[in-house]
C-alpha cells in the first residue's frame, strides 16, 4: 500500500516529524509521505498524540485545549518537537523546545521566531469525535474554534483578542472594586477592539458558511440547507457598520449597563458573550440536529475551514482525522476521501486495520503504533 498520489502543487505536506518527550514518546522520529497515511494500533498507544504533535508545530497550541505543561512527558521538564515541511514556499525545518520554566522556543530555518512571526506560516485543520459538540456545546467551544481560525489566520485579529481580553479583565476587576471611573476609562480601551473583533467574526462565518453549504448539499443530495447565525449580545449590531460606528455603539451599550454591571460584577455585552448558531432548514441545530446531521454538518464545516485557510494563505493546510474515519458511513467516507485525493495531505488515525479503511479503493501509507 504505497502512497502513489502526487499532490497538486499548492499543498502543505509534513515530510519528518521528531518527538522528543513529548505526551507517551520519549525519542522517534517519523518520516511521512504526501497524500494519505493511516496511523493504526489500540487503544492509547500514542495515536491522538503523534496528530496533536503534527497540530502543535503549525498553531503553537494543542488542538486539545491542553495546556503546554500536560504535553511534557511526565518526569520530564520539557518537550521538543520538530517538523519538516514542504509548502509552496519550498522547504521549511520547524523546531518548538518547551520548557515548564522557561516556556517555548521557536527556531524557523535555524532562526529563532517569536510566537506571532511563525504562527500561520504552516497550517492544519484538526477533526475528531468532539468537533461535534461544536453545535449543541458551550458557546465558549464555538468561540474558540471561530477566534483560533482567525488568529491563525490574521496577525491583527489575535492582537485585537487580547486588547480586548485585557481591558475587559481590567474593567471587570474594577467593577468589582466599585471604581466607576476606572470602568469608564477601561471602556474607551475596549470599543474599537471589540467592533474589530465581531466583524471579523460575522465575516468569517459567512465565508464559511457559503463553502459548508456546498459541502453539506453534496453530501446530502441538496437536501439539507445550512447557515451560520450571529447570536451577539450587542443588539443594536448591524453587520454593515464601520468599525468605528460599532464601536461608538459599544461605548454607548456599556455606559448604559454601567449601573447593572456594577452591581452584577461582570461585563454582559461584549465579543466574550456572543455566540452563533448552524441553522439547519430553518431551525437551531442546537436543538433541532440528530447524531447524523452533526456529523454530516462537521465533516463539511472542516472541509470549509480547509478551504477558507487554502483561500487565505494560497496553500493547502493539512488535514488530521483523528478517529473520525470509523464515525463516518460507507457513502461519506468515500466522499471524504475523494473530496481530499491528491489536493490534501490528510493524516487519519483509528483502531481498525487499515485494510479496513479506503476499502481497497485508494492508496494509503501506513503507520501502525504498538507492535
Ligand atoms: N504528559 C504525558 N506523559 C506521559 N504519557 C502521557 C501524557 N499524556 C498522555 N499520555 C499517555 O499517552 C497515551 C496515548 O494517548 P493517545 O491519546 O495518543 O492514545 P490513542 O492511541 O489515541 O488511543 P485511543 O485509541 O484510545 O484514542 C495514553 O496512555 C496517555 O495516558
Ligand atoms: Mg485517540
């Protein structure tokens, strides 16, 4: 089972990954091919961590939520993780050392980066079982999958997050204290930041939303219509205004709640408290959409994201599956695979053997953990 599928020129493709102390590996080294590999073995042999690795080279995070420290493999003080890529770009060697003292380090080509020059040079598109509490979850989930694409994508949006993130902190510390002046002179810090922040959202979310209809109506014969809903909690949002006009009426909505909010201790209207919805003929996904139709919903919406950061970028991110293949049917697992067949270097894990994957139809390169 050779991989004999060329990618179009145009795609991201990791070629070596070394691990070093990072999760379950103390020291290996593997050597990856475009187009698809498998990665097979039971149960908590590593396969969730090798895909995390892959992730953590291009975000700088884990796509888990995990914090750096739980990535060290217990009893050590640190990980290293290097990658090399090959993009449109040609050739790039990536290494991250992490240090619980001392934090990471980032050397890009044998120069050292910060954080912000080297995030988004190389991306990935990360999927598994939990992407689909992404519409009956928290809103917190849904913000984070929407501001995690966004940082990843534009320098300025994760610069104008903690602005906002920050001066919020300030003014909520402040009106716990009952420092009204302090919460008014926080207010002007926050408003243009959080007018940047929700019209690059709602922005994002139709872009995505017009590829995951196209996605979704494939999959489902056109049967199923979707749409993504901006839920803000600002109500006088018009998604046509100027960032400055929305920022005045942030302004106005705080000064307004200044009395509320000072006794409830929290900020109530703002970017932190908004939220969207997957409208699915008509109605709220949230409560309205069965097992199927979430997955049927996810699956499109990951393959709109791959689409949106190939669009940004001007290159193919890499797909990681991590036991999604087994979740899906026959019919969509097909269209998966042909939908990603020599334009995506798509990396999957799962339990089964993979000559249960693909039934027999395309290439794969195989790695099986555990034996
Ligand atoms: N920081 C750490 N240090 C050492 N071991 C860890 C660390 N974090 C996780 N592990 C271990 O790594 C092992 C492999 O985890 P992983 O999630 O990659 O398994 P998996 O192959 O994906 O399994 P499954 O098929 O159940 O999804 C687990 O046994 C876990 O306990
Ligand atoms: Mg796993």
């Amino acid at each position: 089972m050779e991989a004999r599928l060329p990618l179009e020129p145009g795609s991201l493709v990791i070629r070596r990954l070394s691990l070093r102390d990072f999760r379950n590996y103390r020291d290996r080294v593997f050597y990856l091919r475009p187009g698809f590999t498998y990665i097979s073995g039971p149960n908590a042999v590593g396969k969730t961590n090798l895909l995390e690795a892959i992730f953590y080279l291009t975000a700088l995070r884990s796509p888990r939520r995990a914090r750096d420290q739980d990535l060290v493999r217990l009893g050590t003080g640190g990980f290293r993780l290097e990658g090399e890529f090959h993009g449109t770009g040609g050739a790039m060697r990536v290494e991250v050392c992490y240090r619980v003292q001392e934090g990471k380090r980032i050397v890009v080509d044998g120069v050292a980066r910060r954080p912000s020059e080297y995030v988004g040079r190389a991306n990935a598109v990360f999927f598994a079982p939990d992407d689909l509490l992404l519409i009956k979850g928290s809103p917190a989930g849904r913000r984070d999958f929407l501001d995690g694409l966004l940082t990843r994508l534009y320098p300025l949006f994760g610069r104008w997050q903690n602005t906002y993130q920050r001066a919020l902190a300030q003014r909520n510390a402040a009106l716990k204290r009952g420092q009204a002046g302090a919460v008014e002179m926080w207010e002007e810090q926050m408003a243009l930041p959080a007018a940047r922040v929700v019209l690059a959202r709602v922005k994002a979310l139709r872009r995505l939303a017009a590829r995951l209809s196209l996605y979704l109506g494939d999959i489902t014969d056109g049967r199923e219509e979707l749409s993504l809903s901006y839920r803000a909690s600002l109500r006088t949002l018009d998604i046509a205004d100027a960032a400055e006009t929305l920022a005045g009426k942030f302004a106005v909505a705080w000064k307004q709640d200044r009395a509320k909010d000072l006794a409830s201790g929290i900020t109530a209207v703002g970017p932190h408290r908004d939220d969207y919805a997957f409208i699915l003929d008509g109605q709220d996904g949230r409560q309205f959409a069965s097992q199927g139709q979430q997955r049927t919903i996810i699956l499109s919406l990951k393959l709109a994201e791959l689409d949106f950061i190939a669009d940004v970028r001007r290159e193919r991110p890499i797909l990681l599956l991590d036991d999604v293949l087994s979740e899906l049917d026959a019919s969509r697992r097909e269209y998966l695979l042909r939908t990603l067949s020599g334009t995506t270097q798509t990396i999957m894990s799962g339990t089964e053997p993979p000559e249960a994957v693909g039934g027999g139809q395309i290439a794969f390169s195989c790695i099986r953990l555990g034996e």
